[in-house]
C-alpha cells in the first residue's frame, strides 16, 4: 500500500473523499452489498448506510459513551481502507473490492473528515508551522511507518494456537493462496487414508458420521454439527496443527451479483474445478481413444491458465464444445469421464463433482443450481442483516401461537413425540407447526382412540402408525403372491395400489409405488400442537383440526 497520496486536492475536503475512493475504485462495478458506488451517495444516505450491518460512517460518539476509539476509527469504511477487524480478511477483504488500496496518506484525510463531522463543504486549509518554518500541511505517522521491525502480513501472521484450542476461522474468500493450497493438501491427507478402514480419520469414514448420524429439523442441528466441524477440522491438524477450516460467507457481493445468484460466482473460486498441469497431462495420456495433437494442446492450454468451472457439466461441455473432444459421455462408466473427473480431484481437492448449491437434479433429470430446481436459497444479505439486528427470537416475532407474530415450524415425526411433550410443556409447544410423512388423520378416529385406551398412549405418533401400516403392506403382498418368496413379494409389492384394508387405513394416500420404490400421489403432513396434542391440520381434506394462526 502506498503511504503517500497520488490524488490531486480539490479544495472541498468532501469531494477530495470521494475522488480518493473513486480512484481506488477505478472501473469496477463491485456492489458493496447493493450499495454500488457507496461515494457517490448523498451524503446523508452515505452517513446512514450500512455494509453487511456494519455502519460505514460511525455515529457520533458522545463524551459520557465514549470507550476511547475516536469516530472514524469505529467507522467501517475507515477499518476496511486499514484491513483491520472485521475488514482484515477473516470476515471481510479490505477495501477497496476489485480495485485498488488506498493511501494510507489518504485514508488518515478520510479519517480527520469523519472526526471532524462529515462537512459537506469544508475547505482544505494548510496550518502555518512555527515562524520559522513553512506554511504546510499536518501529516500523520503511522507506527508501521518508523517501525523498527517489519510488520509481516500474509499467512505468517496467523497467531499459534495450543493444541485443541478452538481456531478462529478464516473466510475463504480472503484466503491467500498459500492457506488454500494447504488445506487441499490436507484433504488429499485424509483421502489417503480411505485405503485404512480402520482409522477413524480416513474422508470416508468422516462423511458416513455426517451421512448415518447427522442431526437435522430439531434444536440439536447447529451443535452437532458444530461439534463434528471441531473434530473433522482436528483430524486435519494431525498433519497440518496450525490450520483452521474456513468458512463460506456467501453473503459477499460477488455471489449477489446485484440481486441475481446465479450470475455471480455461484461457488467460491477455491471450490470450483480447474486443471493443473500434472493432472491434465496425466488425463490426455489416459484418454481413448488418444486426442489429437491439437485437443492435447488445448487440454494442456486449460490446466495452465488454470481456468474455474463451476460445474461439472460446465467443464464436460467445453471440453465437447471448445476443444472437440468428443468420445465422452454423462454415463457413470464411461472410462473417459471418469478419467476427466479423477484429474479433476487430482487439481483440487476441494472440488466436488455434485456441489449442489450449483448443480442440483430433480426426479426428473432437470439440472440447475438448487435456487432454481428446488427454490432453496441460503439467506440474502438483507435476511442476515435483519437476523444479525435482533437480540432475542422474540423479536423476530417467534413464540407460541399466543405470543408471537410468527408460527414455529419444524420438520420430522420428533417435533410431535410425546418425550417433547414431557421435556417443554405444553405451553411452550402451543402452536408449532411441523411437517411429517404420516400422521393421524381423518377417517382414524376410531382406530385413534382404541390405540389410546390400548397403550395409554397421549396420542398416536408416525411410529405406530407405521409400526402398524409395514407389517400390514407386506401381509398384502404375501396373500397376493400366494408364496413367501422375497422376489415374488417384491414384485407384488411394485404391483400394489391400495385404497382400502388395513395397510391403507395407515397411510395418507393409496398405497402406490412408481418404478424407482417411491410413494406415489402422497400429500405431505402438517401437523400442529393445539392444547398439548399434535393434530394433522393439513391437507385440509385430511385434517383433523383448523390451523391456529399467531395474532399480529
């Protein structure tokens, strides 16, 4: 960063700010969070305006509330033209985004402005020195300027850390690429282990933790899985101790891209697919059959320019489209794509063939990135600035049916399990709503009430109703086969299509299955907690209660 300023100085000392930031800016069109060219604001709206929730310009600070820091240095645009917290790269990059560092000449001049009440028009004047010397203007000095020592930046300045002591995590984004390329080196690390079933740290056996244990839909979602980050990211330490699994801020503008996900980067650059030169002659030697002299130079072209795919159907689709080779099909066996996708990982090992924020498919085949297929979409900016500016969930308008503004709504059979009832309370489940694959519902009645006096039971639950309906379907299937042979009752099962009998009776919906196994014209359950019992309140064909809506 340059210390001295290169920016010519206007007379007014507000259009001098906003030609520095300009300068540093240059023709990027970053959107700084929807903000645009944040300088060129009014000046009112710049004093209110807000990155992230970060107040670009700090209000001002009142003697009996001040903490020591002056106004601008609790201003977010002057912590992020220094590249201190949270602006230093563990949260944010330094300003400015796709342009240039300021001055620190110039950032001190933005910092006396803000200090000085943000005048729109105050003048720069040069403060005469004792008589003796020269008229001239005031310059600060920063420590770093005369330092004696040199002040390191990069990733030595990462502080050492005990071992097991929790890291702060880095936003991958603001990663150099020394810290990247160690952590695909430690991947690569436990992928080898995959070889040695026995040991605990191989990938393989962390991903069957996530995939057979994972604990979603309920209150125990964001520590448990915060807890298996902690323990996956010290596996990784056994090879690399002083690294710290980063974090993806996919609130930062260029994933925005001014409103429209999917015409920014989708994924952060580190995850996306690229070629290295090793791996891609690897993969041309591999290929059959052998590409032409000419492909062999483009395939080797692509791993030296190291050019980002951000998904595999990108990448497949150039290698068909600009370099012409064209022996290579979607089908799982084709040698050639899985030679193409082995150099992939081989490049990075942070690449993933199905990273499905990018590349989702539905039942039908349809590709997208999982906004458009399914309309799952993480929090925008503005759902975390508003999340991140309550202090309570009650603020959000969360509670029961009779306190908040908003329903509860969880997802999955344990929401309305009667150990919840016993652990909570009524009170505080009244009015969460959940959805579910089965529930009690109209045309049970009957059946509700002989399973209560039965098992004295609070209520019947997915559990029996399924403990109940399986063992009822394969009865079906074993009369209709006439033989307790597994491939006859197999069939007889895919052949099924119930609307009446006991199996039927437990289950919404026909007992109906397509070619793959699923449940075919099956409503989705809502269930609802009324005065301590959670009651089917949707489909309202099928419900058994109205839904109780909080009062606004």
């Amino acid at each position: 960063m340059a210390r001295s300023s290169t920016v010519p100085r206007p007379e007014n000392r507000y259009a001098r700010v906003k030609a520095i930031l300009a300068a540093a800016a240059g023709d990027n069109t970053t959107d700084y969070g929807g903000l645009g060219r944040f300088w060129e604001l009014p000046l009112d709206d710049l004093i209110e305006a807000r990155l992230f929730g970060i107040r670009l310009i700090a209000p001002v600070i009142h003697a009996c509330c001040s903490d020591g820091m002056s106004r601008s240095a609790s201003s977010g645009l002057i912590q992020a033209l220094r590249g201190v917290v949270p602006f230093d790269g563990s949260r944010f990059p330094p300003f400015m985004w796709g342009g240039s560092r300021v001055a620190d000449a110039d950032i001190d001049f933005i910092a006396d402005w803000i200090d000085d009440g943000c005048l729109p028009d105050a003048r720069v004047t040069s403060l005469p020195l004792p008589p003796e010397g020269e008229p001239g203007i005031v310059e600060r000095r920063l420590i770093r300027e005369v330092a004696e020592f040199q002040i390191m930046t990069g990733p030595s300045t990462r502080r050492g850390y005990r071992q097991g002591e929790l890291r702060q995590r880095p936003n991958l984004d603001c990663m150099c690429d020394e810290d990247v390329d160690q952590l695909r080196a430690a991947f690569r690390r436990i992928y080898a282990l995959d070889d040695y079933p026995e040991d605990r740290r191989s990938y393989n056996n962390q991903a069957l933790i996530h995939q057979n244990h994972c604990q979603h839909g309920w209150e125990r979602f964001l520590p448990w899985h915060r807890a298996y980050l902690y323990e996956f990211e010290q596996n990784l330490q056994d090879f690399f101790p002083d690294l710290a699994l980063p974090y993806w801020d996919w609130n930062m503008p260029q994933y925005w891209h001014r409103g429209v996900p999917k015409k920014g980067w989708v994924l952060p650059k580190a995850f996306k697919a690229f070629l290295i030169p090793a791996a891609a002659e690897q993969l041309v030697a591999s290929l059959n059959p052998a590409p032409s002299a000419k492909q062999k130079a483009a395939f080797l072209k692509l791993a030296e320019e190291r050019k980002l795919f951000t998904t595999q159907h990108a990448f497949f689709c150039y290698v068909i489209s600009c370099i012409g080779y064209t022996d290579v099909t979607p089908r799982p066996d084709d040698q050639n794509r899985r030679a193409m996708i082995r150099a992939l990982v081989d490049s990075n090992a942070l690449w993933y063939p199905l990273r499905y924020s990018a590349e989702y498919h539905d039942a039908q085949g349809q590709s997208g990135t999982i906004n458009e297929i399914i309309h799952y979409h993480f929090p925008s900016p503005d759902d975390m600035a508003q999340i991140l500016s309550l202090n309570t969930f009650r603020d959000f308008g969360g509670g029961n049916a009779s306190h908040g503004k908003l329903p509860l709504v969880g997802n999955g059979a344990p929401f309305g399990s009667p150990e919840l009832l016993k652990t909570i309370g009524p009170e505080l489940l009244e009015g969460l709503l959940f959805s579910v694959a089965n529930w009690p519902i109209k045309g049970q009645e009957e059946f509700i009430e002989r399973f209560k006096k039965k098992t004295g039971e609070p209520f019947l639950t997915q559990d029996a109703l399924c403990g109940y309906g399986h063992p009822s379907i394969l009865a079906e299937a074993l009369e209709a086969c006439g033989a307790a042979d597994k491939i006859k009752v197999a069939e007889a099962i895919r052949a099924m299509n119930l609307t009446t009998g006991p199996a039927a009776q437990c289950f919404p919906g026909p007992i109906k299955f397509d070619e793959k196994g699923r449940r075919v014209d099956v409503p989705m359950i809502f269930a609802q907690w009324q005065k301590g019992v959670p009651i089917t309140v949707f489909p309202t064909n099928l419900a058994l209660a109205t839904a109780v809506w909080p009062s606004v």
